[in-house]
C-alpha cells in the first residue's frame, strides 16, 4: 500500500477527520489517482485546479456522472439540471434564475425571519436541545416547501425523502430508491394540481417556462422539483449544523458575532469554507488533457473535493486551517464555481445568516452538550445528531 493510500470513496472516512488527509493530497499528490472499489478517479484537491474543471465545461463535463455512485450506474439526460452541459444546461438554468434574483431572495426575508423566529420559540432551552430536529432540518424544509407551494403537513415525509436522495447519491440501497420513487409519484401530483390550479410558487414558473418555444415534459419538471427540494434542504440544513458545531467550538469567534452582529454574512462564507455542505461532485474528461503535468485520459472521471480546496494554503495562507469569521475576501468553492454554480446560493446565505442572528440573539453562549453524531457519506458532510445546551 501506498502513502497515499487513502480511503476516499469509503463512507466511514469522512465519520472522521478528513483535512489532514486533504492536506497531503494537496501537498504531495494533487492530482491522485484513486482506485476503489466502485471504479477508478482522480481525486483533485487544489483550489485552482477545481476552479479550472468547473469552468470548461468542453474539457470536463458533467452528462456521464457528477456523483460517485455514477461510477456504477447509467446516467439519464433527464436525471437533474446538474447533469446537463452546455448549451442546454444554460437555457434551463433560465427557467428558475429569475425566481432567486437577490431582489426576490430579498423579498423573502421577513417570512423567512418569522419561520426562523417560530422554530426558536418553540425551543424548551432548560436541558440539551437536539438541534439538527429541532432548527437545522425543518427550518430549511420550511423555507423550500413555500417556494414549492407544499404543504406544511407533510414535511416529515419530504425529511424522509430527501434523506433517501441523499443516501442514493452515497451509496444506492432498495430502500433509498423506494423513498425516492415515492417522492418521484408525489411531486408529479402536485405537479398535476399545480397546471390545472397555477399559482406564484416555483413549480407553477417551471410549468409556464418554455426552451426553445417547448414546454418542458413532465419528468424535466419532476427532476426539477426533486433537485430543489434535496439541495434547498440538504445543503442549507448541513451548513446550519455543522456551523453550530464551529461556532461552539471556537467560542472566541462566536463571541465576534455576538458583539458584531454585523460580522454574521461574512461569517456565513467562512463557515462554508470550514465544512462544504457538498464535499464533492464528479466531471467527466472529454478528450486527453493535462492537469498540473498530468495526463487525464478522455473517458477518465474526476473528483473534485471541495473541502481540499477550501484549505489550500496557496489561496488562504497561513490560516487556512484556522477559523475566521472576519476572513475577506473569502473565496471558498463550496457553491461550486462556473456555470453549476448553485442557484440557491442567496437563498442559503440568507438563511444561516437569519437563523444565526436569532439563535445568537437570545442564547450568546451556547454549548454543545453531547456527542456529534456525523453521517456516513462521501458526498455530504451531514449530522445525525447534535447536542446543545442553550443555557449552560
């Protein structure tokens, strides 16, 4: 075995600590091969090498797998907008782009704050508080489902879901693939209920949207529908956690948010940079290329580790692998970067920043009273469960 032999397509690697593995990635091999047992990758770890990826699109594409579990399954053109290349990824990109304009995310705001405000009243604060069912997953559910125009009463089934997709995009099993079938069947009713009752949530812009004078079909809205309830939930709800974590952590940085609230936004970004939501996503090589005096063959697939590059000391420097909730400029690759770059990205900035101004509003000296219970994953950095005592 060598050095480097890391096990980076194993679900239990990253129950760990993955950034010191990272580290020498970047240091000694940052173009890795990997061999594993769903197939083989280039793990990428560099800052600039991920953007490079990211933004050729000619080079790198993402309609033969953008998941690890694509290694192992045929992809269909219609599986998400996060599979199409150019130019089809553009003009479907269009479709919702207008819905989460700063303006409109902006707009939201004040129900988004009382949504927030509702999930923290209803918080008994006297003993430990099991904050990942109490704000981190239903407050972004809640916020998504009203854009959806779904109904507040079946949000424990949308959780379930959206677990499931994440599950399948680790590790395919019969049981995540019956939950995600069954998501599947019930956005297509509401997307029935929808076309025959339109109204101003997001599913109803999808169903009036045209590409090229067409309608989309149905199964191009489902997959939209299912792409946006997974990333506006899982990515939001897995930036809320593990920001939590941080900032109990390191209780000199939370102080600088409690006396500075105004530091919250540029907070949020570093707390991106600590724990990428997403810890990766996949490209495909179009035709031979070279990558840091590496030969990428056509055909080859290659893994983009997010979390890597947030830590690259060529970009952030000496504090890299230091917390700062004051860095600026911050330019950390947890969105992505090019043209998948998140469309939801104003919309989950707000909400960190509205539910840290709340929740460090009324409780300024928050604990973490247990054990951090992580999720096995290779793609997201999610928590099962997390302990807090609101008042120690």
């Amino acid at each position: 075995m060598s050095q480097l032999d890391i096990p980076l397509d194993d679900p239990a690697f990253y129950l760990g600590d993955p950034y010191p593995s990272y580290a020498r990635l970047r240091a000694e091999d940052p173009v890795h091969r990997h061999h594993g047992h769903d197939g083989s990758f280039w793990a990428v770890t560099r800052h600039a090498d991920v953007q490079h990826i990211s933004k050729n699109p000619d080079l790198f594409c993402s309609g033969k797998g953008v998941l690890l579990t694509d290694l192992t399954r045929p992809v269909m053109s219609t599986d998400s907008i996060i599979y199409l290349d150019p130019p089809r990824h553009s003009s479907h990109r269009k479709l919702l782009s207008p819905s989460l304009t700063v303006r409109r995310v902006s707009d939201l705001e004040p129900r988004i704050r009382e949504l927030a405000v509702e999930l923290l009243d209803a918080i008994d604060p006297s003993g430990p508080v099991e904050a990942v069912d109490a704000l981190a997953s239903p407050f972004p559910l809640l916020v998504i489902a009203e854009l959806l125009g779904v109904p507040r009463e079946d949000f424990d089934r949308f959780r379930r879901w959206s677990d499931a997709m994440i599950d399948s995009a680790s590790e395919f099993t019969d049981e995540s693939l019956g939950l995600a079938a069954e998501l599947f069947m019930y956005v297509s009713d509401v997307v029935e209920q929808r076309r025959a009752h339109p109204g101003d949530d997001l599913i109803s812009v999808l169903l009036a949207a045209r590409v090229d004078g067409e309608a989309l079909e149905p199964v191009e809205i489902n997959m939209f529908c299912m792409t946006l309830l997974v990333a506006g939930n899982e990515t939001t709800r897995t930036l809320l956690a593990n920001g939590l974590i941080a900032l109990a952590e390191h209780p000199q940085q939370r102080k600088l948010l409690v006396d500075e609230p105004a530091r919250i936004p540029t907070a949020v970004d570093e707390l991106l940079r600590w724990e990428p939501p997403i810890m990766n996503f996949c490209r495909t090589a179009t035709r031979d290329v070279e990558l840091r005096g590496t030969t990428i063959a056509k055909g080859d697939y290659l893994v983009m580790f997010y979390g890597a590059a947030n830590r690259d000391e060529s970009v952030f420097g000496p504090t890299a692998d230091v917390l700062d909730v004051t860095r600026d400029p911050n330019p950390q690759l947890s969105f992505g970067y090019g043209e998948h770059f998140c469309m939801g990205a104003g919309l989950a900035r707000m909400e960190a920043r509205v539910l840290l101004e709340e929740l460090l509003a009324r409780w300024p000296r928050y604990e973490l009273a247990g054990e951090v219970e992580r999720i096995p994953s290779r793609f997201v950095r999610g928590i099962n469960r997390l302990p807090l005592a609101l008042e120690p």
